[in-house]
C-alpha cells in the first residue's frame, strides 16, 4: 500500500528520515518494499513573472521574455511556447536547474538571443494532471493562484512529498489504512498516534428514513451495513491536498464525493460506495444473493451476468452493485447527481474473494474485503466520510443514521501470564515493559502481580490465539534485534539422515562418480509425453494422476514414469551440441490406482539413467547399473528382453532373486524419432524403494587365501546365437566349489570357425581354502563345466 | 718374468679392456678368458704345482687377492653396464607429460541437492532426523492442521494445485510436521527435505515445483532464543564464520510469533552489495514458534510443551549460492549448466 508522508504525518510524528523510517517500520513488523521522492529530479525551477514578452526576430514562434524571479535584474529567456503572454505566473528553469529524465538547464543562445533559463511545461516537470488541473494542455504552465516570485515551484505542486510503500502482512488488514499505519508509525518512533477529532455537522432536511430504506437479507454475507444521505449535492472537483494525498497513494481523482469515498477507504480500510439515490429503484437498497443470470454492467463499462449466490446490493428491481467489488454504472456519481447514499459495510471475506474471481474483477475495494475488513469500526468511517462532505461543502448531511448490525461483537479479552508471555520471546522482557508496550498498541490492560487481563483494540482481529500473540506484540516493539543465541538443551535425540535419504545419497556418490549428472525434472508431465514409449494399452503407467488445475496441458498428470522427460533431457543435449553426457535422475513417480490407507496415490522412488555419446554403448550403461547394484549388495543376473521402448535386440533385464530390478537398454528407433532425438542412446531404469528392500549389508570378510590358485584358460566355439551369459553361469555351477572365479575375455568370428559360429575365450580359476589343489582335481571340474557347455549350449573346445 | 709381473700384466690389460666393453657378452669373454676354466689366471693357478712348496702360499695368496680384485672389477663393470642400459631404456621410455589427455567424466549431484545435502548434515549434526513425507498430501495436514482454514487465500487455486477437493500437491513441507506430532512425543527434532508445488508459472525467479526443508523442535520450554541459536549455528556451518542471522517481525498461520530470518550477505560480508541490494542482508527463511493451536490439533498440550519451526527455500538459496540467473535452468538438464557443479 503507497502512502504518502504527509498523510501519515497528520496523525503520528516522523521525526526521522525516510530510510531510517523504512527501517524502522521494518523492524517492528512492518514490511516496506521501498519508497519515492516525488519531485526527487526537480532542482532549481522556481516562480517567476513574465514581465515583457516580444517576438524574436529571427524567428517566427519564439518569444524574448523578461522574466521576474524575485532577484534584482529580470532574467532574459526564450520561450517557443505558443501560449506565453506578459503578466503570466509561470515555472521557471534557472541556470543549472535540473528536471526530470537527467537534463540540466543552462545559460546559452537561441538564434543569436541570450536565453538564462526556461519556461516550463508541467510536463516537463514531470508533474501529473493529478496534481495540477489542466497541467499538461498545449504550452507552458500557467499558474492560476498567486504565488511569491522566486518561490520553489515544488510544494505547489506537491512534488515535495516521499510515498512510502508499505508491504502489510496478511494478518494485519487493519494496516491497509493511514491509521493503521500512523498507529505502527507511532510505536515504532515513539511518538504520539492523534486520530482526527469527528464531528459531523447535519444541514440536509428531515431523517434518512424519508430517503432510502435497506434491507439485508443475507446477513451471512453482510454481517454489518451502515448507510447515511447526503442531500443537494454539489459535485465538483477534489480540493488540492486531497488530490495530492490520492496521487501518491496511487489512485486517481475523479470528484469531489468519489474522492471522499476513496479517501476514507485510505485512511479508515474501510471500502465505501456511493449511490445515485434517483437511480435506486424505490429508493429500496436490498442486500441479497443474486439470482442466477441477473445482469450488471459496472463502472468501468463492462457488462456481467451474476451466478446465483454472489452478493449483490440491488434497487428494487436489480442489481445496483456488485457487493464489496464494484459499484454499478447506471447508480455512479454525476455531474447532475442531486442524492448520494453513502455505503460503508462489511462484506464476506471468502464471499467477496469467490466473487471477484469468478467475475475478474480485482479493486481496492475487493482487496480489502477479501483480507478481512473489520466489522467493529465501519460506524467511524461513515462520520469521517460525511465530516468531509461539510468540511468540502460538497452536500447537506442528512440527520440519521443505518446501521443494521444484528451481532454485534463484543470487545475480546484476553488474558495472560507476564512470565510466559516473556519466557515464549526468549528474551527477559519485564512484566512493566509487556504492559507499556501493550498499552502503546492501545490494548486495554489490567495487571495483576504476573497475570494480565488484556483488552483488544476494536481494529485488530489478529490476537486469536491469546498469550502467544501478545509474546510476538511484546517482542516486535521490545525488538527481534534483542533475541538472544542458545542451543537446544534438554534430553538429546540420536538424529540422522532416513534410510530412504542414506540410500538416495549413496546411489548419487556412485553416479556422481561414474561421471553422471543429476537432473531434476517437473513431478508433472504432459499425457502425451508417456504416449511416445508406445507402450502396450494395460500397462499400468498410462493411468497417470491428473491435477484439476493445471498451469497447462503440458504439465497436467504426475508422472507414472521418469523415462520420458530422460529422454527429453537427452534430446535437449543432443540438440544443444554436447558430444556425451551421462545423467540420472532419481524421483518420486505417482500411481493413483493403488491407494495409501490414507487414500493417496502411491509415492515410489525411481532411478534413471541415460547416456549417449561416442564411448557409450549397452555394455557401457549396462555396467554402471551392475556396478551400482553390486555396490549395494545386488548379484544380478542379466536377462534378454527389456521394455518395448527400447531396440528388441538390445534390451535386457537385471534380474535378482526372480524381480527385475533393472530394465535397461537402447532407446528404440522409433521411440528415437519421437523423441526428436539424434543419436542413439541408452537408458536404465531401477526402482529405489526396491533396491532399498533388496540390499544387503556387506557383512564379513572371506579369510585370505593360503593356498596357491590354478587358472585355466578356454576357447569355446559355438552357433552365434548362443548367449554367453547363461553359458557362463551353466559352466560356473558345474566347476563346484573349488571354482573361485570364472570369465569370459574375449569373443572371435572368422569364416574359418563357420558361418554363424563365434569363438569365446573363458578364463577359470581354483583354488581350494585347505589345500593346493592337484592336476587331477581341476582336470575333473574342467570336464565337468565342459560337459554343461556342450550338453546345454552345444559349445565345443575350438579344434 | 715372475708370477707378480703377469698378474700385474693381467690387470693392465682387464683395465684396457673393461673400457672397451659395452655389452654382457664382451664382459663374459673377458670373464671367461681371465678367470674361467681355461682361462689366463686359472692357469697361472695350475702353474703353481711347479713352485717349490715354500713358494706356492705367497704364490697362492698372490692369485687369490688377484681372483677377487679382478672379479670385483667385471662386476663393477657389469654395474655401470646395467645403469647404462637402464638410463637408455628411461631415455627410451620417456613421455610428453604435458600433453592433454581426456578426464574421465565429471558427475555431480543437481545443485539444489548439493545445497539440500549441506544443510542436513547440519542439521543432523545437531540431533535433528530426517523425516520425509508424501508429495502428494492430504489438505488435512497441508492446510487444516497448519491453522490456514478452508477459504483461506493461500489455498486459492491460484496458489495450490488440486487433485480433488482433499487432495493437493504440497504446498510446503510444513504438513510433516503435523504428521510427526502426531505420532510421536516430544522431544521432536526433526527436519523434513523435499519437493513443494505453487501453481506459479515458471519464469527467472519462479517455478511450479521446488525446494524446501523444514525443521521442527517441540520440547518443554523451548524459545524464540534457541530457535535464533540454532539458526545461528546453521547460518555459521553452512555459509562460514561471521555469518549471522537477523530476525524481522513476519506473519505465518502456523508460527506465533513468526519471523523472516536475514542472513549476513556472505558476498560482502554484510557491508552491502549488489547481491544484497545493499542491504547487507539475504533473506533466507521463514521460522517461528509453533503456534499453540498447531500444537492442540496435533494432540500436543500447549501449556507444558513449545516448539520453533522453520522452512528453508532450497532453491533460492542455490540460485543465490551459484549466481544461477535463471531459475529454470535448474530444471532444464543442460550438461553445460550442470556440468559446472562439484
């Protein structure tokens, strides 16, 4: 909320300056975003006279003036302004005055005439035509009223003020005003809130009663409605300080009444509304819920149709008004309006708030009501309002008041103890300190020895949870700077990071150190995205969980799987020119078919890798993930056929104990394509919440072997379609228990061995853990495992 | 000529001729022709049976002493053979060692996770639990339990993504804590990292989705001051000495009293800057006592227990720590950008 200095000033001393102010305000729980001198450009234009003004004669639209600025000699400018005239009181630019945009004034020639300074236009000044009627007509500024030559041209036309931006914190809407905030203002300097003395002074005829009668029929929604009349109403334009004062709050002026109405939301936070009283249908205001497709157009112009249940203030026959958002166009204040009804009441927060949106209508007005307007102080806001009808003269203050209020609140009251309130804030704050500070926030306060019996000021509907938000009222004015530094005491707790985050940390430490990058992704996903994996119509991650309010169709489901936005991830790279990378994502996927107890969806941590890039192939990933697993205790035995969007000939599962705890393989072409992707690439997929259910811990060590070990190599030719994995593993069990280690080395096609016959190359070792093993003991386990080759995969010692 | 004379010859010429040789097998000859079987000095031992008895000791010692000087002078020369050949082979061997060859390649944790890891092990030093919880969560506890009542603003759609009338993507990791206190007793230390949702669209400073960690203390008698000690720890573990913390007066529903928490800009030190727009300060955090009706509808009796709880936003304070000026790279998976992190 703007506000200007000098507003605040009327009610609470500032003797400081603005950033000391600011910072001040800041500390006591006032945020400020920050603050504008207005007319901060503006140095050295002052009041002068035109005292002679004649043509120059080298030019057929410039004038040579003499102008009196209060000093001895007149100054001599040209002026090209086609409405200079002698006798005029004008701004003036001085040598070396500085105006708004960086530019400085100096003497010099124009056309061969000297010229000591400038004639200014209100624009140029950068002064709006809030400020100063008609400023900004064709020329220069002519002043209407007399003012001293030489006089700073600055106050007159209020560019002498600093606007402080405060930023109120939800819970104190009572700051949303002047009061509030010259109250604040007054706690935080230490000096004196003085709210103006209100006197209303009634000249209009008889009672309001023989003007308007209002109704509320929906007193949920209208708890409190406070009405008066003002009659022979003079319209016209705001005097200047009120202008000034709207200005810098940011709003515009546009009459004498408005104004008022606005004025008094700015300095009370309480929304007003003023009512053409001939153009309310009986003169009968009715508070109601609209009825379904009943129809307004609005001040701004603009035509709705109203649901059933928002609030409405209607006539007798419609809608008059948008109930606390904005007034209707054909009841708004005119040139020839001769009866105002002014509103002041209390609106539904959550009413208003479901209403402003659905219609899209946002004002000051709806702002207020929907942060909570207070429904104690409205009565107070109407008298300011009809003092200043007087005081402007702009209208005959009807005798009688509305006030239609069936429950009234009572005053709260809260008790306490001085001892809690101070031990809560940490900081020793004494009991006769607790109770200046609450008195300074103008709470009642009664003390009793420790306890307090504490009235709440009429304007703050924030203390609800009583002790505790005394604490934070005691604090922030004894100061949060004053909060000292202590570590927890009392009984330990063991601490640590959760299983879950142990695992997840781990898992990182190793890809980080394979050289894999971690991305992070949006946890919500197009449902086209999935449709590219072209995955089989029961697979159950097509069912992803859709989010009823979506920013966009692109992130409208929570993700079933982190395969699609890798693959995304990769193509970016691809596109962006990275030769290789290796990435991992590690995240939580969504399953909205099978339930928590709790009737959530279920939450599963899943891996994936992907890679690409000139040294990356299947094997390649395919040893990251064994490594990984094996690293957490996995042993896995690596199966054909993977996901059906990978290469059918370069997928493959890691299989442990019979579950699939790695699926990995080759993006297939197609899936490629979709993706938009330029090379081929690999990716694997694990499941952490099963991998944390699968570890095992490390255990023990094996005892150092004692005895010699015998290695023994084998060549083995056989048909090329046979799978050296499942070899490897029929060979390995048939060695028995003397076999401590069994590889394949190496792999070799020649037209020599036949067509479809490959050569591969095994490397054996044995040992025994009590005894050096003799030549007939290997001999026999060697023909054993050569048996299992031949008999189950027809692989034969290469002739 | 007497035996001392042909010895003495001998090694004259063993001296000419081990300066000649440049390999074993010239050094081996020369070893045979001299002390091998047939060699000259085996002779001269041969030779002694026609010394008279008298002379054959001094004879004998004579041959003896030459026997070991000559072996220990092929030998010498074998060593110096064998360095030789080793410093040719060195010389041989030797690489350019300043010539480029490819790193293996650098992995790193995502930037918010490295910060995230930082803070727990903080945290965790100080006694506190990681306790992790749903993203998807109940408005119960997201919202109900955290005293923001049904029609508040923050749970406008505007804000929050729904997934029915009690379902929402969290909206901050605040629901752990209703959830802890619910099934535990105090003390409660405990801090609960994670993924948070606004319905923001993503822009430089703003993201859909995001980071945060919350901590949570309920204990007796727990204070705003421990609360100011325990974030002082943390501003001074994680951000270096000197780092302090400095409390502003805020609002949260869940929190009474409530404060925004500046930390000493570790840019300048706190003598202003254009990180801190001068200020000296870096608004990091949100924190508070726990509010008593928090407390009460968490089953925790307000008069004997109190409690302090905060929220770090993660990624704000990566971005600040790395000088990211685009939040959505974070969440782009350029390798260029990630690749710079370690």
């Amino acid at each position: 909320m703007k506000i200007p200095m000098k507003w605040i000033r009327e009610y609470a001393g500032i003797p400081v300056d603005a950033e000391t102010y600011m910072n001040k305000m800041i500390m006591i729980g006032d945020g400020v975003e920050g603050y504008e001198r207005l007319g901060a450009e503006v140095e050295g234009v002052v009041v002068g006279r035109v005292l002679t003004c004649d043509p120059h004669p080298n030019s057929d639209h410039l004038h040579i003036c003499k102008v009196d600025v209060g000093e001895a000699e007149p100054l001599q400018i040209v002026c090209g302004a086609p409405n200079v005239a002698a006798g005029q009181l004008v701004p003036v630019a001085k040598n070396g005055a500085h105006l708004p945009g960086g530019v400085t004034i100096k003497k010099g020639k124009l056309r061969g005439e000297v010229s000591e300074g400038m004639i200014c236009s209100g624009e140029e000044l950068g002064c709006p035509p809030e400020l100063y009627p008609n400023i900004w007509e064709k020329g220069i500024l002519v002043f209407n009223e007399d003012y001293p030559l030489g006089a700073d041209v600055r106050p007159i036309l209020g560019l002498d003020d600093t606007v402080m931006d405060f930023e109120v914190l939800a819970n104190r809407p009572d700051c949303l005003s002047v009061w509030g905030i010259a109250r604040e203002t007054a706690v935080a300097l230490g000096t004196e809130f003085k709210k103006p003395e209100i006197t209303v002074t009634e000249t209009g005829k008889g009672d309001i009663s023989d003007y308007v009668r209002v109704e509320v029929r929906d007193t949920d929604l209208c708890p409190r409605y406070v009405a008066r009349v003002i009659d022979n109403v003079r319209v016209g334009p705001s005097p200047k300080w009120l202008r000034e004062y709207l200005y810098g709050a940011g709003m515009r002026s546009i009459n004498n009444v408005v104004d008022i109405t606005n004025f008094v939301m700015l300095e009370t936070g309480h929304p007003m509304h003023a009512f053409d009283l001939d153009k309310v249908e009986g003169h009968h205001i009715i508070v109601r819920r609209a009825k379904e497709g009943e129809f307004i157009t609005t001040l701004d112009g603009k035509a709705h149709t109203m649901q059933a249940g928002q609030l409405a203030i209607c006539d007798a026959a419609k809608p008059s008004c948008v109930a606390g958002i904005m007034g209707g166009e054909e009841s708004e204040i005119t040139g020839s309006t001769r009866q105002v009804m002014f509103e002041c009441a209390v609106f539904d927060y959550a009413a208003t708030r479901l209403t402003s949106r659905a219609l899209g209508i946002r004002t000051e007005s709806s702002g207020r009501f929907e942060k909570g307007v207070n429904i104690r102080t409205p009565l107070e806001a109407m008298q300011r309002a009809c003092q200043l009808i007087h005081d402007l003269d702009a209208g005959d203050v009807v005798p009688g008041i509305i006030d239609l209020y069936p429950n009234p609140v009572p005053d709260q009251v809260v008790t306490g103890s001085c001892a809690r309130i101070a031990r809560r804030t940490g900081v020793d704050i004494p009991p006769e300190e607790i109770v200046r500070i609450l008195e300074q926030l103008h709470f009642g306060v009664r003390r009793d020895g420790d306890s307090l019996t504490v009235t709440v000021p009429d304007f703050r509907q924030d203390i609800t949870v009583g002790e505790a938000d005394l604490s934070e009222e005691a604090l922030r004015v004894y100061g949060y700077d004053e909060i000292p530094g202590t570590l927890l005491r009392g009984e330990t707790t063991p601490g640590g990071r959760s299983e879950r985050m142990r695992l997840r940390d781990q898992v990182t430490d190793l890809l980080t150190g394979m050289g894999f990058l971690e991305i992070m992704n949006y946890s919500f996903v197009s449902p086209k995205a999935i449709e590219k994996l072209g995955l089989p119509a029961d697979d159950p991650r097509l069912n992803q969980l859709p989010i009823r309010n979506p920013l966009g169709e692109d992130t409208s489901v929570m993700r079933s799987t982190l395969v699609p936005d890798m693959l995304r991830t990769l193509a970016l790279n691809m596109n962006h020119g990275n030769e290789a990378v290796r990435l991992f994502e590690a995240s939580t996927v969504y399953d909205p078919a099978h339930r928590t107890a709790e009737n959530l969806p279920t939450e599963t941590q899943k891996l994936v890798l992907g890679a690409y890039g000139k040294a990356e192939n299947f094997f390649t990933l395919r040893a990251v993930a064994e490594r990984l697993l094996r690293q957490l205790g996995i042993e896995v035995t690596v199966e054909r056929d993977g996901a059906p969007y990978l290469h059918p000939g370069r997928t493959a599962r890691l299989v442990s104990g019979g579950e699939t705890v790695c699926l990995i393989g080759e993006v297939h072409p197609e899936v490629r394509d979709r993706f938009e992707m330029s090379a081929r690439a690999l990716i694997a997929e694990l499941d952490l919440d099963q991998i944390r259910r699968l570890r095992t811990p490390m255990g023990v060590v094996k005892p150092m072997p004692r005895y010699p070990s015998v290695s023994r190599d084998l060549s083995l030719v056989m048909d090329e379609r046979t799978e050296v994995g499942p070899l490897l593993r029929d060979m390995a069990a048939a060695g028995g228990a003397i076999l401590e280690d069994a590889r394949m080395f190496d792999v070799y096609r020649s037209p020599i061995l036949g067509p479809d016959r490959k050569s591969v190359a095994f490397s054996f070792v044995f040992r025994a853990p009590d005894r050096t093993l003799t030549e007939a003991e290997i001999g026999k386990a060697m023909e054993k495992l050569l048996k299992a080759a031949e008999e189950k995969h027809g692989a034969v010692i290469r002739a | 000529m007497g035996m001392r004379e042909t010895i003495d010859q001998m090694r004259q010429m063993m001296s000419q001729e081990l300066e000649k040789v440049c390999d074993k097998q010239t050094l081996e000859a020369l070893r045979v022709r001299v002390l091998g079987k047939k060699g000259e000095l085996t002779a001269l031992l041969r030779g002694m049976g026609q010394l008279s008895p008298e002379e054959r000791p001094a004879a004998g010692q004579l041959i003896n002493d030459a026997r070991e000087k000559f072996t220990a002078m092929l030998e010498a020369r074998q060593d110096a053979l064998r360095a030789m050949e080793r410093a040719t082979a060195l010389q041989r061997e030797n690489i350019d060692v300043t010539e480029p060859a490819p790193l293996p390649p650098a992995g790193s944790a995502h930037p918010v996770n490295i910060v995230m890891r930082e803070m727990v092990d903080c945290f965790t030093g100080m006694g506190f639990e990681v306790v992790e919880g749903p993203e998807i969560e109940l408005d119960h506890y997201n919202f109900e339990l955290m005293n923001i009542p049904k029609n508040h603003p923050a749970r406008d759609a505007q804000d929050t993504f729904y997934i029915d009338d009690n379902i929402v993507l969290r909206t901050h990791t605040s629901p752990m804590q209703a959830r802890t206190m619910l099934t535990r007793k105090p003390p409660i230390r405990i801090i609960c990292p994670g993924r948070v949702f606004r319905s923001d669209e993503a822009d430089a400073t703003h993201s859909p989705v995001f980071h945060q960690m919350e901590g949570l203390v309920v204990d007796r008698d727990v204070t705003m001051a421990d609360l100011r000690g325990t974030l002082n720890a943390f501003a001074e573990r994680v951000y270096g000495k000197g780092i302090t913390t400095r409390f502003r007066p805020s609002f949260f529903p869940f929190t009474e009293p409530s404060t925004e928490v500046d930390l000493t800009c570790s840019a300048c030190h706190g003598k202003g800057c254009r990180v801190c727009k001068g200020t000296g300060w870096i608004e990091v955090l949100g924190a508070g006592m726990v509010n008593p009706r928090v407390l009460e509808m968490c089953g925790i009796d307000s008069t004997v227990y109190s409690g302090f709880a905060f929220g770090i936003g993660l990624d704000r304070i990566a971005m600040m720590r790395y000088a990211v000026p685009d939040l959505r790279l974070m969440y782009e998976g350029d390798a260029r950008f990630l690749g710079q992190f370690r």
